[in-house]
C-alpha cells in the first residue's frame, strides 16, 4: 500500500469508527494493523484483535460505571484519618479494643489482635 492509500484508510476507519461509536477502534487501529503486519497476521485476526480491544475497553468502562452508579461508601481507616484536619482530637495510639462496649449478637465474630 502507498502511503496515499494508507492515509485515506486511516480517514475512512477513524469516520466510520466514530460514526458508529467504536472510541478504541478508532484510537488502536493504526497501531494493532502495524503489529498485524509485523507478525503477518491474516485479516480477520487483525479484525478479531481489534474488536476484542473495543470489548476489553467496553467492559472496563462499563464495570467503572456500574461501581459509580453504586455509590458504594468510601473505605474509610483510621490509619488514613488526618489528625490535623480536626486540632481538637490528640493523637494517640488507641489501645487494644475494648470488645465491652461491643454488642453480643450471635454469629458476629470479634478478634482483639
């Protein structure tokens, strides 16, 4: 191919990629089709790699969304707690916990370590 013909194909994939709303088709096709070439690949696995990216991708932004729309509450540590944000409270290492002031409820396990 020349590269007249190389560029007018990048312009065609990156039009029809973005007409149908294939983001990682259109920003790997170029770099997937010179890892085809190099590994002389045959057309439909340098086609079968290219829709698998757009498949990885597509779950990937899918799974990050669905754990947004949770809105799971934030993992929160006492380790990670700024001592500085709140001048009030002094630092101190807490001590062993105190499994008194827990509530004893069958099947709920505690250990002190």
């Amino acid at each position: 191919m020349s590269i007249k013909t190389d560029t007018a194909a990048q312009a065609a994939v990156n039009a029809a990629a973005r007409e149908l709303h294939l983001p990682t088709v259109r920003a790997e096709a170029v770099g997937l089709a010179e890892v085809a070439v190099r590994e002389r690949r045959t057309h439909l696995g340098y086609l079968a790699e290219v829709l698998a990216a757009e498949v990885d991708d597509r779950l990937e932004r899918r799974r990050v969304r669905r754990v947004t729309e949770a809105k799971f509450p934030r993992l929160k540590r006492l380790a990670d707690f700024d001592l500085s944000a709140v001048p009030a409270i002094t630092p101190r290492h807490p001590g062993p916990l105190d499994l008194r002031y827990l509530p004893r409820s069958r099947g709920t396990r505690c250990d002190a370590r």
